[in-house]
C-alpha cells in the first residue's frame, strides 16, 4: 500500500467515526449550550467550535457515550470565552445559528420554581455546573469531572458540597420568608 | 430534602428537556456544518488513540485527559508535593464542608507532612515510612486502644479500636478523619457514587479514625513501606493486578505492607531494623500485642493480632 492510498485510508475511517460522532452527539451538544446561554449566536457559536476540536483531534476523543462529556467540555470552555469578552462569529456556525430553535426549543408553559432557582443563582457558578450537569445533563460524578477538568474524587465532592448548599439556600429563603411573615403579623394590629 | 428529590427539582429548571433525539436526519443547517468540518485540514499524522490505563479494582487511571482539561485540573483537592514542581504529589488532603477530612497517600515521600495533615485534623502522629523489608525496632511505644463508633448499623457505642495491618492497598492509601456524623456524610457521598454506578468516584477510606475517640495522651502510629519482592506471589503476566507502582498527581497505587496502631504515653523514635526472614516487614514485638482485655472493633477489616505472631 503507498502513503497516498494509507492516507486516503485513513481520512475516510476518520470521515467515518466523526460523520458517527457528529450524529450521536450534535442535539446534545447544541442543548447543553442552550441551556447554558440565553444567546443563540454563542449557543452555536460553542457547538461548531466543540464539533472542530473533535474533528482536529478526533484520536482524543474517548469511544461510546465517554465523548459527550468530552465534547460537552470543549463547548463549556467556549463559552467561558465568550463571557471573558473574547466574542467572535464562528466561521462555520453560520447557517446553524437561523436553525437553532428548531434543533433545541426552549420548553415554556411550565411553572417556573422560582425558588429553587433564586437559591440556584445564589450558589457558588462551580457548585451550580456541577448540580446541572448531574440533573440537567445525568451525568456522573467522573463524567461531569471530565467536563470540569477536575479529579472524579473532587467531582463527587463538589456535587455533595453544592447539594448541601443548595438545600442550605432553599430553606434559608423559606425562613426569611417566615420570618418576613411573621413581622407583618406583628405589626398588623 | 432527599438527595433525588432535589435531583429531581433541579431537574425540572431544565430550560431544554426535549432535545431533537439523534435519531431524526440531520436538518440542512446541520449538514451544512458537517460539510464545513469536513472540509477542515486535518493534522497529520494522527496521535494513536489513547485508551484510559486501568488500575486494579477499576479505578480509571485519568490519563486519557489533554491539553486544556489536564491543565484545568486542580479543584477541591490540595495536593501537596513533596519536593519540586516535577515531584508527584505524596499526599492530598481534601476537607468536606461538613468538617471531616480525607488523606490520601499516593507514595512514601513525606511522612512528615502526613504527620501535620492528620495533626491539622486533630489527630497526634507518628508516621514512618521505611525502605522494603525494614520495620521499628519494637516495642518502642505503650500498645493502646482508641474508642471509634463505627458506621455499621446496630453500633451505637463506640468500641475500642485497636489498629490495623495493611497489604496493598488499591489505590491510595486512603484515611478519613472525622467524628461519627463527619464520616456518615463522608460514607454517604460515596454510596451516592457507587448507587450511580461511579465506582471511580467511589473513594472507600482504608481506615478512618475520629480524634475524639482518642485521649490527649494517646498518638497514631503508623508505619508503612514498600511490599519486598517474594512477600507475595507476583500477579501472572499480563493480569491487571500486578505490582506496580504508579504515580501520578491524580491517582496512584502504592504497594505497600504497614500497619495502624494506637500508642499511649511517650512514643520513641522508630529505630529501623531488618524485618525477620519470611515474617512481614511489619510485626508485632515478641509475644505479640497483648490486648486480651479488650474486644476488637471493625470496620470492614480483620483487625486484632494475627494468630502465631
């Protein structure tokens, strides 16, 4: 076999695995980001730039379900860009910008708990992450610390941590409001 | 509120709960982006894929991480190195909210600093490590019990604790420090991870101790050092257990003979001395420990003097 036919060889299994990537893995990518951002632009912006990295170093993208908390990673990494103020237009994210809502709608109509997500805003951003990566995206503890960067073991600990502090900050709320309750009884004659 | 139930709550704020699934074709947009990958250079030659290495017990050796993941890994847990930058870390210490305290030992390195790690967790130490085939001179302390309230159900009175001898640890050597409540948070993280099936996250204690359990006069001894070579028989080749000594910032495996014990009064220094043909480099002195006065407490490990030392 020459190089030439060795390389064609090669780009057309990695077109191969990476055409299977790409279709396993693109909604769920594109949600994760959505979920993340309230802007559709960075929202795709974060999916073409995850979908890049994958494809430029598809041999480091680990087999079978492991690549989601992968490419999860990339598009987190992205984003934390674009809230560092480092905003560009993705070159390639074009067209999926306009076809976004179609790919992940924002589900609406639901009864918003407000509480919870008061006490969610008011938690520490590492402690939330880890919540909605374990809720939001059923992630394990090793697979959000791949998302993360961090160590299995400090993954699981964070998410322990940031429960505890979650119910922490529910029933912190509900006793303020308590105790805002009982001071209007109070001061009513 | 129960760790589901607020799962669950946490759950409903999803803002996108209903993804398009993967099975539905791809929409022209997103062919479209596929095409434009496609059509991207790609680096040659390509790296051969890197599979993640397995440690004995399946714990994942985290190698299989690059670039910017590697670099960004650092979180709740401190690692303290023993000498320069390039030096893998000996031990990290990483504290809970709720006030315990987890050491774990990856190599022999700086058994000082595990000396200060368990004092800053309130537990007076000697700790000794020692080259392959050495042991203390004994008996060089007064032999005594802790008291230690267990995490197994029907124990509601602490019970005396003696130690434990140690072989091989999977993985690091691993000591969490609390009180009763302290480790059943500790014990509870864990079960949540073994209930997801995370075994990797799944870090179960070697042994764990509780400073109030021990009196201002008593000290932990331990005392550790390499598995010689025959000690045991070597694992067949190619079997994932063989002996091998790993290190690495994030994870290790220490093969290691050593043992745990409560001392009271004044502990002398570690005299180190060839431990006797055939015998474990870790012994009891002449005649054995004597604790016939007292009950063995467990906590998931035989403990007490072996029978014949």
């Amino acid at each position: 076999m020459t190089s030439d036919n060795r390389n064609a060889l090669d780009r057309r299994l990695a077109e191969e695995r990476f055409r299977k990537l790409y279709a396993a893995h693109l909604r769920e990518v594109l949600a994760y980001a959505v979920r993340r951002t309230a802007d559709a632009e960075d929202a795709a912006d974060a999916v073409a730039e995850a979908f890049l990295v994958a494809w430029r170093r598809l041999p480091d993208v680990p087999p079978g379900d492991e690549a989601r908390p992968w490419l999860y990673g990339v598009a987190r990494r992205t984003l934390a860009n674009q809230r560092r103020g480092e905003q560009r237009r993705h070159r390639l994210a074009d067209r999926l910008r306009d076809d976004l809502a179609a790919v992940a709608a924002r589900s609406s109509g639901e009864e918003r708990d407000e509480r919870l997500e008061s006490a969610l805003d008011r938690l520490d951003p590492d402690d939330r992450e880890i919540l909605r990566l374990s809720a939001w995206e059923e992630l394990t503890p090793s697979q959000a610390a791949r998302v993360l960067g961090i160590s299995a073991i400090a993954a699981r600990s964070r998410l322990h941590r940031a429960r505890r502090r979650l119910r922490r900050a529910l029933a912190e709320r509900h006793s303020d409001l308590a105790k805002k309750t009982s001071l209007q009884l109070k001061e009513e004659p | 509120m129960r760790s589901n139930d607020l799962k669950a709550r946490v759950a409903a704020s999803n803002p996108v709960d209903r993804e398009r699934p993967a099975s539905q074709p791809l929409s022209a947009a997103e062919e479209e982006l596929l095409d434009a990958l496609l059509a991207e250079p790609l680096p040659a030659p390509p790296a051969a894929t890197r599979q993640p290495s397995r440690l004995r017990g399946g714990r994942p050796m985290r190698l299989a991480l690059g670039g910017a993941a590697a670099l960004a890994a650092a979180g709740a847990v401190l690692f303290v190195s023993a000498g320069g930058d390039n030096t893998p870390a000996a031990f990290a210490v990483e504290r809970e909210d709720g006030g315990g305290v987890r050491i774990q030992i990856y190599n022999l390195g700086d058994p000082e600093g595990v000396e200060q790690a368990l004092e800053e967790a309130g537990v007076r130490s000697q700790v000794t490590f020692l080259p392959a085939g050495m042991t203390c001179r004994e008996p060089h302390y007064q032999p005594s019990m802790a008291l230690l309230r267990t995490l197994e159900p029907n124990q509601s009175q602490p019970q005396p604790w003696a130690g434990f001898d140690y072989e091989s640890i999977d993985g690091p050597l691993t000591i969490a420090v609390g009180d009763y409540q302290q480790r059943q948070e500790m014990d509870e993280e864990i079960r949540d991870a073994v209930r997801q099936g995370d075994y990797a996250a799944a870090d179960w204690p070697s042994f764990v101790i509780d400073p109030s359990g021990l009196r201002p006069d008593q000290t932990l001894v331990m005392s550790s050092s390499p598995t010689p070579a025959g000690y045991r028989q070597p694992a067949p080749s190619g079997a994932s257990s063989g002996r091998v000594e790993i290190h690495s910032t994030e994870s290790a495996q220490i093969d290691t003979v050593g043992q745990v014990r409560v001392a009271e009064g004044e502990v002398g220094p570690c005299e180190p001395v060839a431990a006797a043909a055939g015998q474990a480099p870790v012994r009891a002195p002449e005649g054995g420990w004597d604790f016939s006065a007292h009950e063995y407490a467990g906590w998931g490990f035989g403990l007490g003097p072996k029978s014949g030392e």
